[in-house]
C-alpha cells in the first residue's frame, strides 16, 4: 500500500463513525477499486454489507503493510 494510501486510510479510520461522508465514502471506492483491481465503482449505500466487506479488504491490506 502506498505512504499516501496508508496516510489517508489512518485518517479515514480516525475519523470514521457509523456513517460515512461524501468524502470517505469516495476514497474507500477508490482504493478499494485500486487495491482490489476492478474499476471504480460506488455500491448503494443501501447495501452497508458490501461497504463493511470493503473496509474490511482494506484494513487487512493495511494491517500487512
């Protein structure tokens, strides 16, 4: 994961309650179409499931870095 990844992912943590902003919500499909090699997409937010697998996704792949 790059520094500035990590760096923006440590703030999305930090800030990150049960609700995502417009801004977290951009950079969590961001990344996670970057990391996880699939174009940019931005599931409903009808569907949380699909977002917590995809914070999930990206806290493993920021825990082994």
């Amino acid at each position: 994961m790059e520094k500035v990844d990590k760096e923006q992912w440590e703030k999305f943590k930090s800030e990150f309650t049960t609700r995502l902003t417009q801004t977290q919500y951009k950079l969590l499909c961001t990344l996670h179409s970057k990391y996880f090699n699939h174009s940019y997409y931005e599931p409903c937010s009808c569907r949380p499931r699909e977002l917590k697998r995809w914070i999930a996704d990206i806290d493993n792949l920021y825990n082994k870095c």
